[in-house]
C-alpha cells in the first residue's frame, strides 16, 4: 500500500516515460513510475536506432555509461522486387566523430540502463505492476490509478500516459480513440547473433561502426510496409513491419513476409549462419499528424507512441517520444513552480511547447503521407519496385538489344503499368504530400 | 501441408522467446459466436503469435499462451466486442530478452 501522493505518476517504461520520469524526478518532484513488465524494456519493442541529440537534451553524458551498439555511418535504401533490390546508398566518414549522431540499440538492455537513470534521479520505480484504471475526483479530473498490487488507489497531481500504442488506459477512459487499423503498423522481428568480426566483413564495418538497410517492394506483398536490417555489435536485427489494416485486408501472415525476406537473395548472405535468439511482435503509429489524439487533460498528459508521435517517412520514433516526455515533464515542472493546479487549462502548455518542437512540425510537413501510402499501397509497394528493377536490368544487361530499343521498352513498360497521367499524378501526389 | 509448415515455422520462432505464463488468466479471450466477422477470421493469419485458430464449427478461438502483447487483434476486434483484451497481471506474459 503507498500512502504517499506524488506530485507525478507515470504510466510505463519505455522512452518517453523514462523521459518524462527523468525530467521531472532531476528537477525534485515526486515521481512514482509504474512498469507492467518484469524488468523496464522487458515489454518494448524497437529496431532499433537511438537518436543521440534528444538523448543528450535530457542525459548530456549518456555516451559515458549508456549500452549503444554500433554508430551508423551507412544508410542503404532498397527498392526489392522477388530476385533483386535497386539501391541508394549513403556512407560517409563525417559519421565518425567524437559524438556520432545515431547508434543502434537493443531496447531491453537500453531502457534497463535508461531506468537506472530515473531511479538515481530520485523517481520510484515499480515494476511487475499494471495500471488497470485511472482514478478521477467528482468533477472528472484525473487524480490517480489504481493497478493490480493490493491497495487502494494511488494519488497524484498528474498522470503521466507513455503506456505505448497499444495502451489501454487512455482508449478505455475515452480521452483518446483506439488507433485505426490503418494508421498502425504491425511489424515482427528477429534477433540474429554473429559473431562481430563476421558483421564487421560482411558489411565493410571497423570498430563500432554500424550500417542499416530499409527495403521496401514486393516483400511486402503489395501491401504498405517497410523491412528493415540493423546492424548490433554481435547481433543483426531484421524485421518487416506493413499497415494492420493490410494484413486485415490480404491475409498475409507477418512471419511468412519475415522468413520471406530473409531468403532473399539479397539478404540470405548477410545473416548466413546466424543463431535467432528471438522473435517478437509489435505496433507501429503510422498516422502522422492527423492521427495525433487529444494530448492533455485535466489532470493528465500523453506522451510518445500513446500519443501516435511517430515519423513514419524517416522512421523516427523513439526521438519522438524522448522528446515529447521531456517537454511534457517540463511544462509540469513549470506549472508546478507557479502552484497552478494540473489541470487542462495549464497543461495546454504542454501541447504549445510541443508544436513549437521538431515533433509536431515534422509531422506536419508530412500530414498528407499516411492516406497516399496507404491508398495506393499496390503502386509504391509492387508495380513501381518491380518496373525499377526491370529498368535498372534492361539497363544493365548486355545482349545485342540497340540502347535506343532498350530505352524505349522500359518508358513503355512504366506507361503500360500506369499510363502518362497515372504516372504524371503519382509525381505530383507525392510531391505535393513531401512538400 | 502449407498450414502445418507454417504453424511449425511459427512455433520454432515462438520457441526462442521467454514467456511467465499466468496459469487459468488468458489475458485475451473471444466472445462466444456463430460465424466470426471478417476481421477476426483474419487474426487466424495474421495474428504473428498465431494465438487465433478455426474450430471444426468454423469458429475462431484463441490460446494466448504464445502473445507477444502487439495489440493487433485488439486494434481489428476489440471495438465491435467480439474479443476481450486486458493485459497480464504485472510481470506475466511475454518478456523480451532484447526486444
């Protein structure tokens, strides 16, 4: 049984909990953070890159202590058809600085170090406790939760919600909806262990240096998705992650897209001989700006993948709900030093500061991406993936055919598949939601 | 032959994972039905855990003993009531080993 109110609950351990817990915790208010799982990370999902900027904003010397992987000094970019992928690629040697800009990580053993942090800055961390409901006073406002320990309700200013896209506090309350089937990836993954050396060749790797891979085409069965590959220290994560309503739709089995792409044949040689020493499952926010829920409350905040803060055109998340934490860990702090109480007029601050952040104004810029992807999945997804590798094998094979032919056959083949205004219109669509 | 192949294939992948199972606590259940709606007949494909199966009468039921707690099923089915969805009790479930 806690006697004790605190002046902050928060509801989970992942990024953006740890984030607000550590925020506010380091400034001296009471924080008591409830994990469901046995330890924090033992229910968090990621492939997982860590930005290092919003990491600094909040732990400046995390470098020192922090488990971090590999540091990315190469992006591909893949567009795969059944045999081949067309690439972009992207390395450089400026990624090798004293303070690299994104590493790779394994969530379960960086958000155990990241709890440590909380809990040395003074919060109180439960673990192997589930919140089943929050606790409202008369008037509605949110004072508290009740979870699965034995005990009556535990009391707080403000709860803080960073529960994750699957959270069922916020939905069941009703201050937020249920994530739509199709603003929700669902992505499987799993854990290759090799030996360092072996990636380290495999991939043209020294020392830390990492390299990651985002493919999308065929491998996702005309449906919108992306797979990924990250390189760890001894490890590679790969996955493959398409919208829920998708699956819903085609009836494809996520685990059959995985085995799927690792036997292409352009991915087989890089985990040859590895030891899979796990296989997990999890949602993706995929909504983007449009899908953002109401983010406050009286008496409440929601934060990170509750809050749907995801990028998905640059694959950012876990920024997202490092940050989004921060900033509402700070606008309590601030109303807390003003005794105003925790209600909806003052925790608006929360939202206000976030809009002015990168969070809100990156969404923004791609607010018309979701519903194009998502509606026209078949074309971005199967038909321009297999036209690309046509021309790019029409362009490279070498068989007696005039260049001018060549030439011809592959403009023909993409009017064939789109005709001039389709593909004219895709342009300017994509154009129009990049913009 | 294509379903056993694949039920093998997921199971192996299942097999890797740590699990604290809550012994009579299904953390999911499916209300009792005739025929299931579109949605929860496509669970018994694209559930990644493979939690939901047909019965011989044609309805769907689940053994959550394998969920990876993704929310899929809850996101498809929860809202029209045809499955209850809670979480584990603190510390059951599945426990990602790296995540």
């Amino acid at each position: 049984m806690i006697e004790q109110e605190f002046d902050a609950i928060v509801v989970g351990a992942g990024m953006s909990g740890n984030a607000a817990a550590y925020t506010m915790a380091s400034q001296g208010l009471t924080v008591l953070q409830l994990e469901r799982g046995e330890y924090p990370g033992s229910k968090n999902v990621q492939g997982a890159i860590m930005y290092a900027d919003m990491l600094e904003q909040i732990i400046p010397d995390f470098r020192d202590d922090a488990p971090l992987e590999r540091h990315l000094v190469e992006q591909r970019f893949w567009v795969m058809d059944d045999t081949s992928h067309t690439g972009m690629q992207y390395r450089s040697d400026d990624f090798n600085e004293a303070k690299p800009n994104r590493y790779t990580i394994i969530r379960a053993q960086f958000d155990k170090w990241f709890s440590r942090k909380v809990r040395q800055a003074g919060a109180t961390v439960l673990c192997e406790t589930t919140v089943t409901e929050l606790v409202r006073s008369a008037s509605g406002k949110v004072i508290g939760v009740r979870t699965d320990r034995a005990g009556g309700p535990i009391y707080a200013d403000v709860v803080v919600l960073a529960e994750g896209v699957n959270g069922l506090l916020g939905t069941r309350a009703g201050l937020r909806k249920m994530p739509k089937p199709e603003s929700v990836a669902l992505a499987v993954k799993e854990m290759h262990f090799l030996p360092d050396e072996v990636i380290e060749q495999r991939f043209g790797l020294q020392g830390d240096e990492g390299c990651v891979i985002e493919a999308a085409g065929t491998i996702s069965r005309s449906m919108a998705g992306l797979a990924f590959l990250y390189t760890n220290k001894e490890s590679i994560s790969l996955g493959i992650g398409c919208l829920v309503s998708d699956f819903a739709q085609t009836m494809e089995s996520p685990y059959v897209l995985l085995d799927n792409f690792k036997n292409h044949p352009s991915i087989r040689p890089l985990i040859a001989g590895s030891e899979v020493k796990e296989y997990s499952a999890h949602l993706i926010p995929e909504g983007g700006y449009k899908a953002i829920p109401q983010l406050f409350g009286d008496g409440w905040v929601a934060v990170g993948d509750a809050a749907q803060l995801n990028n998905a055109i640059h694959r950012e998340g876990s920024n997202l709900a490092m940050t989004s934490g921060r900033i509402a860990g700070e606008a309590i702090i601030e109303i807390k030093g003003r005794n105003q109480p925790m209600i909806r007029r003052n925790l608006a601050l929360y939202k206000t500061m976030l809009d002015k952040s990168f969070v809100v104004k990156d969404l923004m810029k791609y607010k018309d991406m979701p519903a194009l992807i998502h509606t026209n999945s078949l074309n971005f997804f199967m038909t321009y993936p297999q036209l690309m590798s046509q021309a790019a094998q029409n362009f490279m094979r070498v068989d007696g055919t005039p260049k001018i032919e060549k030439e011809k056959a592959t403009t023909a083949a993409f009017i064939r598949a789109r005709s001039r205004w389709g593909l004219i219109s895709d342009v300017v669509r994509l154009a129009l939601a990049w913009r | 032959m294509t379903m056993a192949v694949t039920k093998l294939r997921v199971e192996e992948k299942l097999y890797q994972n740590r699990y604290l199972v809550d012994p009579g606590r299904p953390h999911i259940k499916v209300r009792p039905h005739e025929r299931p709606s579109a949605n929860l007949l496509a669970l018994t494909h694209i559930c990644p855990a493979k939690c939901y199966e047909l019965n011989d009468k044609g309805q769907v039921e689940t053994t959550s003993d394998g969920c990876m707690e993704c929310g899929t099923c809850r996101v498809l089915c929860e809202a029209s009531g045809e499955i209850v969805w809670n979480y584990p009790r603190g510390g059951f479930g599945v426990l990602f080993k790296f995540g």
